[in-house]
C-alpha cells in the first residue's frame, strides 16, 4: 500500500466532509426563514444528489483522460464556490443554486475513490476503501458541532465561511502534497485513454447486467437504495412503534454510524484476509437483509438492537468489497469513468428508495419498507454467485481473492474492454 498518497487523500477527504456537515443541518432552518415550506426544503435537500448523480460519470471520465488529481482539485474549489454562496443566501433561488455546485463539486467522489484504487495493492484496495469510509464517517461525526460552534461564534454567515476557507486550505494542501496516480502506475503497462462516453457506460449497466460491472453496480445500487433510502425514514417507525421523539432520535442514528465506523476500521480487513471480497459482499447482502427484515419487524427493543447491528455490518462488508472489485474488473483507463457511474445509479436509488418507502408507510404499515427492502437486496445474491465459487476454488492455490475474482470474471465473461 501506498501510505504517504492514501495519508494525503484522507485528510483532503476528512476535511472535506466536515465542511460539508457544517451547512447541512442548518440548511431546513435558513429555507425557513426565507419562508420555504417541507417540500420546498425537500427539493433543497435532494439538489445536492441529483446534481451529483449527473455529473458523477463525467466527473470520473475526466480524471480518466486528465488526472485524478485536477479533478479532485477542480471539486473542492466548486465546493468552496458553494459555501460561500450559502453563507450569502438571501433567497430560496440562492440557496438552491449552492445545493447545486455543492452537488457538482461532490461528484468527485468517484474519482477519489478511483485514486485509492490506483495506489492500492490489489488485495489492499478493499481494506483501503473502507478506511476512506472511516474517516469521511469521523468528519460528517465531527462537522454539525463544528457547524453550531461557528452559528455561536461568528453568526449565521460563520459556517458558510468557515466550510468556503476549509475547501480553499484542503484544495491548497491536496495542490502541494497529493501526486497524480498515474504517477505511482507502471506507465508502461497503462493502457491509453478509453473512447467509452458516460452515455455509453449508462447503457452498458442497464443492457448487458451478465457482464461483471454492471452486476457490481447493479448490486450496489440496490443494497445503497434499501440501506439508505429506508433508514431516512426509520424516525416514523421508531416513533410509531418506541414512541421514540427528536429528542432521543440521535443517540440511535449515532449507533448506526458509530457501529459501522467500528466494523470498518477494526473488522473488515481482518474479514477481508479471511473470506475475499466476493464471499464478503455475499455474507455482506445476507447481513443487511436480516438487518432490514429485523428492523421493519421489530415491536420490541431485543429485535431492534438486532436490526440495527446488523444493517452498519452488512454494509460494511457490501459496499467497499463490491467498489473493490469493481475497480478489478474494469481497465484502469475506465475506473474513473465506472465508479462515476456506480454512483450515478446510486444516486438514482437514493432518491427513489425514500419516496418509495414513504408511500407503503402510508398506505401499507411503517415496518413494510424495511423487509421489501431486504427482499430486493437478497434478489441480488445471483449476482454474486460465480464471483464466490470462484474465489472458493482459487483461493485454494493462489491465496489473492482479488486476482482469484479478476481471472474468474475475465474468463467466463468478458471484462468492459474486451467487449469494445
């Protein structure tokens, strides 16, 4: 593992969470004031993922073409451009405009999660991708206290401020101390620029769902909707049910994130050694049903605590595993590109999980959404079947689960750039 470049990138990423948390939970209360109603706010709140969702792919088949590193760059000063329109707002027009190139800026994510791909070891990349989740998680922990100490500090325009000067000094240090990836790749063995469009890798996912990555995606796509698209609405089951009240709602979100900040930081390398990442993300997809099916079951508090530790531990295993094969599977000249893609659908499934779920609470019982939910996530486990006999099998000679998964896939299937 490449530590100084992961080091670097983890506090450009930590830091750049904490701005991000600053201004959005103060956001309801400032559309408040300039008279915005829920929907209106929801509209705010949803900006921010669909404008990430657009322009994810084109984000990651820029740093394909270009760098990782000026697209890393180019996000955080976006996102300095934002904050620092929020701190002005004067309207629900300017408001909405910041959500924006907030969203804009962070859909870079998928190309920071390219980079720790590229200067990972293959059967590092997984452990490496889920520390990037870990320290995110610490930031978004640590930026809504940053948020309110500023609101008491300086006034309403302080957090705007503080989370524009944070992006302009992380884009400064990422500027002096991060490399470009391609610099730590054998430039010999780097294939040239991929002609594959964003649009071209969209249809890709959703015409050809036998092939590796897009079954990746696919599975991505569903565990990330029926995770978190259900659990925004777990207040109205918990309240329902616990007659739990906003005023003890954090102590239980803080134990989904506390929870799965601890798998990821202390179980899932450990994990990862032992099972690979294709049987991982397969006990990753059952872990998370059982949790959901718990949750949207439970009437009393034994089933609950079941429920929400299993959910932080199934996606602790799922989603780093399957980003991790994911940036196997496809051409590094394409990683960007793909892992943009994976969080435009991702993305599409965050917005449409929460609506969904609102209805059949509505219409059909609070627990309905949580156990359809770990329905859909189970109907994934196919996906994942080949990946898992074949690592099985591998393992038994070679010992590396990720060159066990690639030689398994690039031998049954076609990998993206063996189909061109």
């Amino acid at each position: 593992m490449n530590t100084l470049p992961l080091l670097v990138l983890f506090v450009t990423a930590f830091v750049d969470m904490i701005g991000l948390t600053m201004v959005i939970p103060l956001l309801p209360y400032y559309a408040t004031d300039f008279g915005a109603g829920a929907t209106m706010i929801g509209v705010l709140i949803s900006a921010f993922s669909i404008a990430q969702l657009a322009v994810a792919p084109s984000w990651g088949r820029f740093s394909d073409r270009y760098g990782r590193r000026p697209a890393i760059l180019a996000g955080l000063l976006l996102t300095a451009v934002a904050y620092a329109l929020f701190a002005f707002a004067g309207s629900i027009v300017a408001l909405l405009v910041s959500r924006l190139i907030q969203g804009t800026g962070g859909g870079t994510i998928g190309v920071v999660q390219a980079y720790v791909a590229d200067v990972s070891k293959p059967k590092e990349r997984t452990k490496s991708l889920g520390w990037l989740s870990v320290v995110t998680s610490m930031g978004a922990v640590a930026g809504p206290a940053f948020g309110s100490a500023m609101i008491s500090l300086g006034g309403r325009r302080a957090p705007g401020l503080a989370a524009a000067a944070l992006s302009v000094l992380v884009s400064i240090f990422a500027w002096r101390f991060l490399r470009e990836s391609t610099e730590l790749r054998q430039t010999t063995s780097h294939p040239a620029v991929s002609a594959q469009t964003s649009r071209g890798a969209i249809r890709r996912v959703l015409t050809r769902w036998r092939e590796p990555a897009p079954r990746l995606i696919w599975i991505y796509t569903i565990a990330i909707g029926a995770f978190y698209g259900t659990i925004q609405t777990v207040p109205l089951l918990l309240s329902s049910r616990f007659s739990v009240t906003e005023a003890n709602i954090g102590y239980f979100i803080m134990y989904l994130g506390g929870m799965g900040v601890v798998v990821r930081s202390l179980l899932l390398g450990r994990m990862v050694d032992r099972m690979g990442e294709a049987r991982l993300s397969r006990l990753g997809i059952v872990i998370l049903a059982l949790g959901l099916a718990s949750t949207g079951l439970a009437t009393g508090y034994p089933m609950l605590a079941a429920g929400f530790t299993l959910m932080p531990i199934g996606t602790a295993f799922i989603f780093p595993c399957v980003t991790g094969l994911l940036s196997t599977v496809v051409s590094s000249n394409e990683r960007g590109l793909y892992m943009g893609v994976q969080h435009t659908f991702g993305g599409v499934s965050r917005v449409a999980f929460p609506i969904l779920a609102g209805f059949l609470m509505d219409h059909a019982g609070v627990g309905v959404p949580f156990w359809l939910s770990a329905i859909l996530v189970l109907v994934t486990l196919p996906l994942t079947a080949t990946l898992a006999r074949y690592v099985l099998d591998k393992n038994r000679t070679t010992g590396d689960p990720l060159a066990s998964a690639l030689d398994e896939i690039t031998g049954e299937y076609p990998t993206v750039a063996e189909t061109k």
